[in-house]
C-alpha cells in the first residue's frame, strides 16, 4: 500500500479568504509559485485542526492552500457551491459529506474522473479504499474517500449492571436486540430498553442492511417492495405495541431533542448511532451524566443482511480546476490524512494498529475510561460485517428522504395506515424523481 509520508512540521498559515469562487488572479497567486484552491463553510477558518492541517500540507509540498470560506451554515455552503459549480467555478477541491450530497454532484457532472491520474501517481486506490472507493456505473471514480461515520450501538452500563443482564455483544440481530431492551424496560423507572429517534434510517433500516434498492430498474421509487414495509410495522410494533423504546408520538409530545432525550438523566439503555456520538457522550460540560457507556456492534438483519451502515467523506477535484496538477496533489494527500486532524476514522480498507490509535486514542481518552481503543476498533469497524450507505442515493435523493420521513412518521403517530404512507411514498417521490430528470 503506497501512501503519502506527513510531515509532522506546524507552520502557522496565512489563509487567503475570498468568497467569490470563479474568475481572476487572487494576491496568493501572483504571491506563491503554487497554489490549491479550495472551499468550505466559513466556520472552518476558526478551526485549529483545519489551519494546521494545510499548514502542514504547505509545509511538505510547497504548495499554498488558499481557502474560499461561504458564509452561512451546511444547508446553505452546500446550495452556493453547487450553485458555483454549475456557473463554471474554477475553485480546485471541493469535499463533500455524505454519498447523498456527492451523487447528486456527480450526476450533475461537476467533477474530473480520477482514474488515470490517481494510478499515475503510483497509487492503487483500490488496495487503500476498497469498496469504498466510490466506482460510479461508467467505470470512473470521481472522488476518493477521506473519511467515514460508522455505526454502533451505545448503551448505558449502569442499566445493564441494575438489571443483571450481560453487556451486548456482537455478532448478534435485531430479534437478540429487542430480546434485550424487553429485559432492561421497565416502565415503572421510566426506563426504556432501547431508543432509536424519530428518523431515517431506523424507520426501515434492516431493510437497507439487507440491501433492498431504492430504486427500481427503470429509476422508479422502489418503496413498495415488501421487506420495506415489513420494517416500517416492525419500527412501530418495538415503539407503540412492544413498547421497549419512546413512541414518535411520544417524542413529539415532549417536543423531545433528542441529542439531549438519549443523554439526560437514566432513561435509555440502548441507542444505535453513529460514531460522531461519542461526543457528545464524552462531553460532560454540554451533556452532563452520572452513568458510564459501552459500544457494541450493530446488529444484523440476519442472513443477506450483515451490514453495517456507514457515511463517507469525500474529496473530488473540479472538472474546472485552476490548478489540477496540485488539485490532486492536495486531493490525495487530504484523502490520507485529513481524518487524523479531524478526530474522524480512515476509509481505508484495513487500519494499522497505529491508524487505531490515531482515530480511537483521543476518544478513549476523553472517555476517562468507559471505552478503550480496542473496544472502538471493535465493535465499530473489525465486526465482520459489510457495509451499506447509510443515505439514501440517487435522483432526488434529498427529496426522497423527506418524504419517506413525513410519511413514515404520519404513519407511526397512527395518523394513516402503512399502505397509505407507502403509497404516497412511491407516487410523491417518483414526481420528485420525474421533476428533477
């Protein structure tokens, strides 16, 4: 595996701000014999880890990183770059969050195919990345992946410990999973065994580990196929019949944050989420709690369906660039290395045990000892299980997701029956996928 060397040097950087993306000579161009352009949210300049990163990249490579930082927040970043690129923008890099955001770009052909380039550069990105280098239906990577959000299921040791139940343990399934949480509900404490918030994807999540597309063949909503509604009723009957986890209704009633309904008080023993949670479980000054955490893996949806579900990061290089031959440069070197400034988890394919360290040392240490790097590496990313985005993708995939959310959830507060959401799912999203062709 061939990767690019870091240079541990810190130099302070001199970050160039300009908030138009295209045309004209900037004061770092007639300054430094190279530069890379590239574009972020604006609260990115504030960013320790952002500055040194490409001061270190600076450092290495002699190329100056000028930054166009947008004004606003993600929603709004994400409008005006797509909005730029389509005027013809000329900005070097753009990183993108999520495969729902890049599939729309690169269906919107904003990006240079990285194939020749990258192997060019002596470099196998499929040796690195795996499978989850991004090969479009054409044969063509547009992006290469720098960092990814993976699931888990966190749980709250001191409910265990007070019920006698073991501490979960994968491989395991979603029936074992709520053969637990009835074990650890207990209503007269307020305690629920499980808790999975009011959104996508756990509304039909086995669904999506078991790989069903969402799409036809034809490009037509494919929410009608039957394992979809399997487990939109299975979602209700854990939450409003079995009742082991809060109801939509009842979230809704209290008007609930959820960020804070999982972490207040001594209510949930269970809850699925991404790695990004750590944070917060972690950060007692915003989320103070008196009860320690675990992880485990998440479970399974059974034979067919042993995946994960994860969110990749990605950095692409613009079929405009300015500067392509130190867009990639800097494409492949943020691809390296970007995770480790970030506090983010590597999408290569294997991880070193010094990658485990890098991506799992600071967690575990602000932990104070809930969780160790190896109970991390574990259970989060050496499972045994494959992966499934965790996002829906493809055309009109934003609008897609608001519809199966507003459908589903009229349909858990017992406001219409399951074939009626699934029915207004299929006609709803398919006029999204014909308005947006």
């Amino acid at each position: 595996m061939k990767k690019m060397t870091l240079v541990a040097t810190v130099a302070l950087l001199s970050v160039a701000s300009v908030f138009a993306m295209g045309g004209g000579e900037t004061s770092a161009e007639s300054e430094y014999d190279r530069i890379v352009t590239t574009t972020v949210t604006a609260t990115y300049l504030n960013e320790t880890w952002f500055n040194t990163m490409n001061a270190d990249f600076e450092a290495e490579t002699g190329i100056h990183v000028v930054v166009q930082p947008v004004p606003g927040d993600e929603d709004e970043y994400k409008a005006k770059i797509n909005i730029d690129l389509m005027g013809g923008s000329d900005v070097d890099v753009v990183e993108t969050l999520g495969p729902k955001d890049y599939s729309r770009q690169v269906s919107a052909g904003f990006f240079m195919p990285l194939n020749e380039a990258v192997e060019e550069a002596g470099i196998d990105p499929y040796e690195i990345y795996g499978a989850n280098l991004p090969v479009e239906d054409d044969g063509n990577y547009y992006a290469l992946p720098f960092k990814q959000e993976m699931y888990c299921v966190f749980y709250n040791k001191a409910i265990f410990d007070e019920a006698g139940v073991p501490y979960p343990e994968g491989p395991w399934t979603w029936d074992e999973y709520v053969e637990t949480a009835q074990k650890l509900t207990d209503k007269s404490k307020g305690v629920y065994g499980s808790f999975m918030n009011a959104d996508l994807p756990w509304m039909y999540m086995p669904a999506q580990q078991l790989e069903v597309p969402f799409y036809k063949e034809d490009g037509s909503c494919n929410f009608d196929d039957p394992v979809f509604k399997e487990y939109a009723e299975w979602f209700k009957y854990i939450s409003n019949e079995l009742g082991v986890q809060p109801s939509v209704a009842e979230l809704e009633a209290e008007n609930a944050n959820w960020n804070y309904y999982a972490l207040e008080g001594y209510r949930l023993a269970m809850f699925p989420q991404g790695n990004w949670f750590t944070r917060l479980l972690n950060s007692q000054e915003d989320y103070p709690k008196d009860w320690d955490y675990g992880v485990a893996p998440l479970p399974s949806a059974g034979e067919g369906g042993e995946n994960n579900l994860v969110s990749l990061g990605y950095v692409a290089i613009n079929k405009n660039a300015a500067h392509p031959e130190e867009a990639l440069t800097y494409a492949l070197w943020i691809a390296e290395n970007q995770w480790k400034y970030e506090g983010g988890i590597p999408a290569f394919a294997t991880m070193s045990e010094e990658d485990q360290q890098l991506a799992f040392g600071s967690i575990a240490e602000a932990s104070h000892g809930q969780v160790t790097v190896d109970d991390l590496y574990q259970n989060l990313v050496n499972t045994g299980l494959g992966s499934v985005s965790s996002d829906i993708v493809g055309t009109a995939a934003a609008e897609y997701y608001n519809i199966v959310k507003e459908e589903l959830s009229s349909y858990n507060m017992d406001l219409q029956d399951i074939d009626t959401a699934i029915a207004n799912i299929v006609t709803r999203v398919n006029e999204a996928i014909a308005n947006a062709e």
